[in-house]
C-alpha cells in the first residue's frame, strides 16, 4: 500500500465521508470558471431574459470556493440599466438555505463575476463574456516549485509557422546568467526552438512571457506575454481610398486595450504588406519573404504613407487617408485586433 508521501490531499478518497465542502473541493481550480453552456441573453424593452445555461463559478469576494450551476429554466431581470452588464454572482455562505446564484445587472463586475453580456444601445453586447479560457495551459511559463530557483519552467504546446507545425515540449529554462534583468522567453517561429533574449527586437519570434531574472523566480516574477489566451478580438477591412489625395482618416474604437494588432493589405504593387503592434516591441514592418524589420517606425506609429497609430489608452487604432503608400488605389486593408483579455471596459 501507498503511504502518504508529499502531505497529500486526496480530493476524494474512497470511503471518506462526503459533504458540499469535500466536493465542490474537488474541482477548484483545476476546472476553469466560465460559462459552459447557454446563458444568452434576450432582451425585451429594458427587461433582459437569461437562457438556461451551466457554468462554473467561484465565492463573489476572494474565490476561496468554487461551485458548478445549472439553471432549468430562463430568468427576467427587470429594468436593466443601459450599459449595464448582465453578470453571475455566486457569494458562499455555508447555508444550505442561502448559496444560490445571483444572476442581475451591474454597472461594474467584481473580479469572479461572470460576465453574461452587456446591454447597450445598439443590443446586447457579448465582448466581455466570461468564456472559459481553456488554452491557459498551453506554452505556460511557470515558477520551478521545488525551492530557491533561478529557473523556469514552459508547459508543452503548439506553434505554427508558415510552413510547418512545431510541438514544444515540458522544458526547463536556465536564467542565471540573467540575474537583475528582465528577459523574454521566445519561441522562434521558424526553427520551433525556445530562446531567451532581453532585447524587444522580436523579428520572426512568438513571446509568450517575460521574467525579472533573479536568484530566486517566483510566480510574481513572471508576465504572461501570450496573445492566444486573449479571447477577444475584432476585426475588419476598409478601402482606403484613391492615391490622388483627400482621403479621410479611419479611425476603429475596440471594446478592449489592444495587446496585438496586425493590419496588411493585397496590392498588385507591393505584394502582402503586413504590420504589426504589440505592448512591448510596438509596431514593426513586414515585407515577404523579408524577415520583420523596422523601417519607417517610430515609437507606436508606421510613418509617412505606410503609417497607422495604436493608442491604448483610447483603445483606437487611427488609419490615416494616406494608408495607400502613396502610388496604390484603392487597397483594401485589413486588420485584426488582440487583447483585453477578460478585463471589462466600463465605458
């Protein structure tokens, strides 16, 4: 038989007694809070209707207790308040009688709300839902737990390039020689290899964090760089416009802070012309096959006629009239936009 080594919890062992405690011990933190199933929203003059749904959910103040629920059938809430969003409240208690789940409209979530949708005046908005972000684990770089370290460890994932596909294994990461600086861990997108660099020239590499090197990493050390795991997004095209002059400027209002931002174009001209922003190496330029380079970039704006400006704090991304670099007509351009995460615009 087994003995008890490493001061085990066993979430649940055979024949232990079982109660609500013991069993909603059973998935927390290892089944990702979200919404599961249903849960959408419909809405009729200012009274918003919830659809059945299943979701797992985590105690409304400091997650210290996690539940899943399902509903059976659907729930008004009267008189919601424009802008308002629709969330999920579960407070623990340890009444029998008292911990239900709470659906209603605030004006600001807290952090374990789940976040339904949003009313606003063009309809309900689902930019903000609280989605389970089920790639959390994929190419994480974590702590090393077995004591005092100057290492880090990568969980295993998948990247694609171009023209093949890399799996990258569970690995340890060596960061001694780095002490007292910060360094980002790559993933280089044409060769599948990991790499350690601290400079913010990120030509051809997939950041997936950054950690503040020093004789002992913790997790607070270590800033979750992947874009992936961003679940919103937007994205669009537009003309824009004639090579002779007097084009307007477009300017794109996001429902999050921009993390990535890609745009490009198809033109007979100059072929796939592709740029790309991002928090910490800002904007840079990419002509195929040429790898990313930073020709006519200047802080977070493309200049002269290739230029475009991200500005988080507006969450705006402004596409001056002259976007067609001059002797094109009529390009069209395209752009997606990463970010935000699960953070909630209260706008």
């Amino acid at each position: 038989m087994a003995s008890n080594v490493g001061s085990q919890t066993v979430t649940i062992k055979y024949y232990d007694r079982v109660d609500s405690t013991v069993v909603n011990k059973r998935f927390k933190d290892i089944r990702l809070t979200g919404i599961y199933k249903g849960g959408w929203l419909s809405r009729s003059g200012s009274n918003i209707t919830v659809s059945p749904l299943v979701c797992e959910i985590k105690h409304s103040t400091d997650g210290s207790h996690q539940v899943r629920v399902e509903t059976a059938v659907a729930y008004t809430i009267s008189s919601v308040t424009l802008n308002h969003y629709i969330v999920a409240r579960w407070t623990y208690t340890g009444s029998a009688t008292a911990d239900y789940m709470e659906l209603k409209s605030v004006a600001t979530p807290l952090d374990n709300d789940l976040i339904l949708g949003r009313y606003t005046a063009g309809g309900i908005d689902y930019n903000t839902r609280s989605t389970p972000n089920t790639m959390d684990l994929y190419l994480k770089v974590v702590e090393d737990n077995r004591g005092t370290s100057t290492k880090v460890f990568i969980r295993r994932g998948v990247v694609q390039s171009p023209s093949t596909i890399y799996t990258i294994y569970d690995q340890q990461i060596e960061l001694s020689a780095y002490s007292g600086s910060t360094v980002y861990i790559y993933i280089d997108t044409y060769t599948g290899v990991v790499g350690i660099t601290t400079s913010t020239a990120f030509d051809g590499k997939l950041v997936i964090a950054s950690v503040a090197a020093s004789a002992d990493i913790s997790t607070d050390d270590i800033t979750d760089l992947r874009p992936f795991i961003n679940m919103d997004h937007h994205q669009t095209q537009f003309a824009s416009g004639s090579a002779a002059g007097g084009e307007v400027d477009k300017t794109v209002v996001l429902p999050f802070t921009p993390i990535y931002v890609h745009v490009w174009n198809n033109t007979q001209t100059h072929g796939d012309q592709f740029w790309y922003y991002n928090q910490v190496d800002k904007i840079a330029e990419h002509d195929p096959p040429q790898p990313f380079n930073k020709s006519g970039v200047s802080g977070n704006t493309i200049t002269g006629d290739r230029s475009f400006t991200v500005n988080t704090a507006t969450k705006t991304i402004t596409f001056p009239g002259n976007q067609d670099r001059g002797n094109e007509t009529n390009a069209t351009f395209y752009y997606i936009a990463y970010g935000g995460g699960y953070n909630i615009d209260p706008s």
